[in-house]
C-alpha cells in the first residue's frame, strides 16, 4: 500500500502541474486545450485516492491518528507540533474541487478572474506543492520534488 499511496500523490502532482501548464495556455491564447481539464481532473482523482488509502492503511481511518501524525512531522521539520496541516490539506483538496468545477462551467470567465485572486489562489498551492513534494518528502525523492516545483513555477510563468 505504501507504493500506491506514494504513486498516487505523484499522480495527483503531475496531474496538477498539467492542469496548470494548460490553464496559462488558455489564458494567452484564447483556446482551452482539451487535454488540461482532463489533466487536471485526473490529479485531483488521484489525490483524492492518496487521502483515502492513507486514511485506510497508515490512520486506521483515524482522523485524529492522521492530526496527531501530521503535528509530528510538523514538528519533526519546523520545530513546532501544530496540527493544522491536515485541515490545510483538506483546504487544498476543497479549493482544487471549487477551481475545477467553476473551470468547467464557465472556463470564459474562469480564465478572466482577476490577477490578485489568480495569484493569491497560486501562492497557496505553491506553499502546499513546496510542503509536500520537497519539505515533507525522503531526501531521496526530494530532486523529482524541486522538479514538480520548477515544473509548476515554468507553467504559471511561461
């Protein structure tokens, strides 16, 4: 289970970089690509799927177990043991679901939101991104996680 847990979080990373490289695409030329929604759709599907077998097999479906975890790792990398990771997780997932689904129903508009909201939504992901895919990750996986990053970082600026 380890391996699909790790496997569905970097799904679900890839599928949000893409989503996010499509999504600039749209906004300088006009034309949606057809592939970026898919995309990603397919990463928050993904992520969902890395909740829930981490819930299941490393939490005991424990939602307490998964704070109590969570304020330890924290604590682990920042020194201090707050518990609020997993609420900003949940954040994360809740903000990406509102994202796609006002994408899908009005991906005009979507596109058209303002810069500041653009912007402000983008630092939030980045600080989550950054968190999990290189602050939180074994060092050993840490270079494909400052790959994701710049990967994302090229897709908002490019």
């Amino acid at each position: 289970m380890r391996a699909a847990m790790l496997a569905t979080i970097w799904l679900a990373l890839a599928g949000f970089v893409v989503g996010e490289a499509g999504k600039s695409r749209h906004r300088r030329t006009g034309i949606e690509p057809r592939w970026a929604w898919a995309a990603w759709c397919a990463g928050l599907v993904a992520c969902v799927v890395h909740i829930l077998i981490a819930m299941a097999h490393r939490h005991g479906w424990s939602h307490q177990a998964a704070v109590l975890e969570t304020a330890r790792q924290t604590a682990e990398v920042y020194g201090l043991a707050w518990s609020g990771g997993v609420y900003v997780n949940y954040l994360f997932v809740g903000l990406w679901v509102a994202e796609l689904a006002w994408w899908r129903m009005d991906p005009q508009r979507y596109t058209r939101q303002p810069p500041w909201m653009r912007w402000a939504v983008r630092a939030f992901y980045l600080i989550i991104v950054c968190n999990a895919a290189v602050v939180f990750v074994a060092p050993d996986r840490r270079a494909a996680g400052v790959a994701v990053t710049a990967a994302l970082l090229a897709a908002w600026f490019w």
